[in-house]
C-alpha cells in the first residue's frame, strides 16, 4: 500500500505530521441534564501514552468508556486510523480496555482469562496456548496461570488484566486509573513497569488517573479534563512550566497566583514589580515555589528582569529532599517557596525570583462557559 | 461478652420452636414407619420393617413416585425456561421498570395457592373458560377432556405456581454478576451471544442450581394441584401420603413414604449444595 498513488492517502501522509491513530472530534456527553463533557477534541499518536487527567467528575472516565464503546456521545465523531470508531459496537473495537477493578473473570483460570479475547475469535487452540503463555511471561506471571483469579494478590491481577488486553495486539490500549487500587509503593513500581512495557510494545496507551504525579511521571502528553472541558493539553514539561489556566498551575504541581495589574509593560502585584510584555489591565500569573531563592548576596544583575524582595518565614514543611516554606511579605502577600533541606529556617529573608518563571495565566476554561 | 440471661434468653426460643416443630415431629414420624396397624385398626407398638417393603413391594406407590418425579422434572424444566429469560431481562434490559416488572413477578405469590390453583380448574375445565374460546372460535367442536384431571393440569398448575420460586435465585444470582465482567466480555470482542455462554450463564449456575431445587422439591411434594386438577391419572406421591394418613388409615405405611420421601429431599438439597459450591467463585 506504500507505492498507492491515490491522492487521498497522499495527502493523509503528509511528511512530519503523521496522521494521528486516534481523533476524537467534538465529543459532547450530558447524562439527564448534567453535562459530563463539553464539546472534546484531541488526538492520540501512534505509540503515544496520553494520560487523561482530573478530579473525580471531570469526565474522564466517561471520556475513555465513550472511547472504548461502552457508552455513546451526545454529539461529535471519534475516528481511528481514519475510520469512524463510535459507530461500532465495543466488540467490534480495536481497542482494549484495562479496568479500574481488573474485571477478571472468576470462573476461568488466568491463563483462560488472558486467552478469552482469542478465544471468542475462534482462533486455533495452540495459537491462543503460546500467545497466553508469552503475554503472561511478559508481565511476569506465568507461574499463575493456572490460579484462579480470586487467589492472586490485587497487583497480580493487575498485571492479568494488562496480559488479557495486550494478548490481542490492540491498537489502542485503554486504562481506567489501573494503579489506584494499589498500595503506594507497589503503585511506584508499576508505574514504571507500565511505562516501560508500553515503550516496548509500542501500542499507543489512554491513560486515566486523578493522581497528577502519576500522569507526570508516566505521559508523553497529559489532557487535563475539569468540569467536562478540555483545560490543556500539553507534555508534562509543558503543562508544568507553561499552564494555559489558573486551574492547571494549581492542580499539576504547587503554585502562587500572583492577580496582578499591568501597566505601561509593568506588571505589579502588591509592592512586586516586573517587566511584561503584555497589554495593560489585569492579569494572572503563576510562580513556582521551587523560582522562589534566598536572593544572591550582591545585587549585581539587577539589569537582567529579577524580582527582589523581603520575606518573613511563616511555616516550614519538611518533604524530604526539600522544604516548602510559607513566607510573607512586608504588604500582607503570602508565597510559598521550595528551599534546600536546612534544619530551621526563621526569620527575615531577603528571596529573588526570574520575572521570566513567573508564568501569564488564564482564568479557568470552565468560568469562561467551556468554550 | 454478653451476659448469661442475655444468652439464654436468645437461644432458648429457636430451640425450643425447632424441637417441638421439627424434632419431636420427625421422631414420631420415625417411630411410626416402623411400627404397624392391627386388623381392629390400632397401632402396634413393635418394630418391624414391613412398612418399608410394603412400599417397595406394591407396584402403584413405585409408580406413583415416579410419575411424581417426572412431573417435577417437567415443572422444574419449564419453570427454569420462563424464569430464566424474564430474569435475565429483568436484570440486564428492564432498566428503570426493573422494581415494577420484579413486584408483577412477586405479587402472585401473595395469592393463596388455593386460589391460584382455582383458577386454573375455571380456565381448564369443560365448560371453562379456554374451553368455552375454543369452541367459540370454532378450533374445536367438543370440550377438550384431557386439559383438566390429567397431568398436563397438575404441571401447567405446578409451572405457574413455583416459577417465580425458579426466578428468584437466578434474578439474584444475575444481579451479582459485576457488570464490569460483561463489558470486559465485550471489549475483548465477544458478542452479545458469546458473552451470555461464556460469562453471564456460568456465573448465573448457582441460581439455576438453586431455583432448580426449590421447583423439583416443591413440585415434588405437592398435593393439592394433584388433588383438585389432577385426576386419577395426576396422583402423586404426597397424595397417597395423604390418604395413608385418612382414609386408609395406615398412618405406620404413610410415615414409611414420607420417610423415604423425606431422604430423597435431603440427598438432592445436599447434591444441589455441593454444586453450586462448585459454581461459586466468591
């Protein structure tokens, strides 16, 4: 099919934008007269690992059953490799669903479990042994193929039901929060086995979580879903250091919003002052504690836009390779900054921030009507 | 942790209400089986197993049993083909009427047996009331004599009666099934049919298992559908129970057959136990 010359396929293959294998376009779900998603698009690339992220209520779940077939949208089109997916029934669907609670079938054994979906496609008895049999060495489970599900650990049977999808070659791999039953450290753990398993199989992964470290840690490109809207999508370094939305900057990472006022290419927040190129009026913008330093001893480069001030230690909370402090300012502005480990940080501080790490922020998608 | 009073004062009542109502009944109706009836008609107090072979040895209370037996596994069958499908409807497709449709299959058993079993002798009898639409429909010239006082009545009757007793366990059974298993069917690409043999039947076993035996035990048992709509040809089992215990006066030969009807039951609930153990995966 490589040396077709139909224009159609020509076209679609553009060099440097490969066509994507998942688009969803324009997703809109109400269940009675709650609206769970307004009006979704995105795209997923061959061999991405895109992690839907939000609250509880955001709609990502919904997002992804919509996605896997089990429920229909309002409005809009979901294609795959450039066909129409949401007009088939999830049976039909290349695509394969981890659930948040395994739903491994208790009458059959976990090698039976992981050979069902090649089962039902009749395919022969050998061929579904030996390809049960390697899905369940790759996750490391082929001493238990013969347990029932019920008798292996909540992490074993994670690790079936990733076997049970992958066994079929899907070309979509779905996952409803697959970790959120674990405990932490086992959850740690997984989370770079998942991460590895998928760079491995190079099957594009859907990912749902409401945990925004995991989605850090995990993603290629993170969708953050609030209230039904589509907030950012963006790469975890992205999302981090530019967010779109207020929102964003709070729910990925710890942040300070600073509302300020511009003017004349200044913008001021209390008795803060630096240099922007932004129109006058208000603005919002959000500084990462970790931009937050005690100030270099001499102001030498002043000229470069660096924001000095007077801060007065409030709290002090110890995480380990660092500490986050509270400090407020001498004009009642409080600000959280992330410091080296130091046993006891008191008093009066002279701290420093980079006017380029404090970032211009909207308000949140969702209080502007969820265009 | 709790106080001797407390302790007496709850176990005590059950006790008592299973001694006097199973116990001592049971005993008596042990001893019975091998005691006999003098030619005056009084009960001789000694032991002797002729109870047992007269049971054994008499072609009709043989036959009896097991025209009771077929017509149990007749009623069971249709029982679990009309409690099956409706719920399985009910449970995976009735949606929001769910509760209405469940309440429509439970009202009838507020109704006196009695009553129910009536009315089936209105519906079936010659000038009743199928009768009565068939000739007016000009189907049939004369009344139709095999409907009622045959066995065709005592099972139509017995299906009626005790398929919502088949429906039950299986409803509940279906109930528990996490719906999450039927979408995992489905996305890892079973259809609707492959789905229901693969997943929903064999997880729903122990409700067929158990609506199974309550139909087969309770028709099994039964006399008064046999009684009023059954006809010489419908005895059943319970009914010679029944008239071992009147008219025949032999209460001894009547204790014999409840008896060994009474282990018959006990050897099936154990079976059926067993089973759905084996089908259980919680």
């Amino acid at each position: 099919m490589a040396t077709t010359t139909e224009p159609a396929v020509a076209r679609s293959a553009k060099p440097g934008s490969p066509e994507p294998l998942l688009s969803i376009r324009g997703i809109t779900k109400s269940f009675g007269k709650n609206p769970v998603l307004r009006d979704i698009s995105l795209q997923v690339a061959e061999g991405e690992f895109l992690t839907i992220l939000g609250e509880s209520g955001s709609g990502k779940t919904t997002l992804l059953r919509i996605i896997a077939g089990f429920e229909s949208a309002d409005s809009g089109e979901i294609l795959m490799g450039g066909e129409r997916l949401d007009l088939l029934p999830p049976y039909r669907r290349r695509v394969n669903t981890v659930f948040q609670h395994y739903a491994l079938f208790p009458h059959l054994t976990v090698a039976d479990n992981v050979g069902y979906g090649l089962s039902v496609a009749k395919l022969p008895k050998e061929e579904i042994a030996s390809r049960a049999e390697q899905a369940l060495a790759k996750v490391k489970m082929s001493a238990f193929a013969n347990s029932k599900p019920t008798k292996i650990s909540g992490g074993q049977q994670q690790r079936v039901a990733l076997a049970r999808a992958l066994v079929n070659r899907p070309r979509l791999l779905l996952l409803d929060e697959p970790l959120s039953a674990l405990d932490a450290n086992l959850r740690r753990q997984m989370q770079v086995e998942l991460k590895s398993l998928q760079r491995e199989v190079g099957i594009s992964f859907v990912f749902v979580t409401h945990d925004q470290e995991e989605a850090m840690v995990m993603s290629d490109r993170i969708a953050l879903l609030r209230m039904g809207g589509l907030e950012q999508i963006a790469s975890p370094r992205e999302i981090y250091s530019h967010p779109a939305t207020a929102y964003t900057a709070q729910f990925i990472g710890h942040t300070n919003l600073l509302r300020c006022e511009v003017k004349a290419g200044a913008a001021r927040c209390n008795s803060l002052s630096w240099r922007v190129a932004l129109p006058d009026g208000p603005a919002l913008f959000s500084l990462r504690p970790e931009n937050i330093r005690p100030a270099a001893s001499a102001p030498s480069n002043s000229e470069v836009n660096v924001v000095r001030f007077r801060g007065k230690i409030q709290q002090q909370a110890f995480h380990g390779a660092t500490e986050l402090l509270q400090v407020a300012c001498a004009d009642g502005l409080s600000l959280a900054l992330r410091a080296a480990t130091r046993e006891n940080w008191q008093g009066e501080l002279e701290l420093e921030f980079s006017a380029s790490d404090a970032v211009p922020v909207q308000e949140s998608t969702a209080e502007r009507g969820g265009s | 942790m709790f106080s001797r009073a407390y302790r007496v004062a709850i176990t005590v009542p059950p006790l008592l209400w299973v001694t006097v109502f199973l116990l001592v009944p049971y005993a008596l109706l042990f001893c019975y089986s091998f005691w006999s009836v003098s030619p005056a008609q009084t009960i001789v107090h000694s032991w002797t197993l002729d109870n047992y072979r007269e049971f054994l040895r008499v072609n009709v209370y043989l036959q009896t049993l097991f025209r009771s037996m077929w017509i149990a596994a007749r009623v069971t069958t249709f029982s679990l083909v009309l409690g099956y499908p409706l719920a399985y409807y009910l449970s995976f497709h009735a949606g929001a009427r769910k509760d209405l449709f469940y309440q429509l299959v439970i009202i009838p058993l507020w109704v006196s047996y009695l009553v129910r079993a009536y009315a089936w002798k209105t519906i079936l009898g010659s000038d009743g009331v199928l009768n009565t639409l068939l000739q007016y429909v000009h189907l049939t010239k004369h009344p139709l004599e095999f409907l009622l006082y045959s066995p065709f009545a005592v099972v139509l009757t017995l299906t009626h009666i005790y398929t919502p007793f088949a429906f039950l366990p299986i409803y509940a059974s279906l109930e528990h099934i996490p719906r999450n298993l039927v979408e995992a069917s489905h996305d890892l690409g079973a259809s609707p049919l492959q789905t229901f043999w693969r997943v929903i039947f064999p997880l729903s076993i122990p409700g067929v298992l158990a609506g199974a035996t309550f139909a087969f035990v309770l028709s099994l048992g039964d006399f008064l559908a046999p009684l009023l709509l059954g006809g010489p040809s419908g005895i059943m089992i319970s009914n010679i129970v029944v008239s071992q215990f009147g008219t025949a006066y032999n209460w001894p030969l009547g204790a014999a057959i409840s008896l060994c009807m009474l282990l018959l039951v006990l050897a099936l609930l154990f079976l059926s136990e067993n089973l759905e153990k084996k089908w259980s995966f919680r």
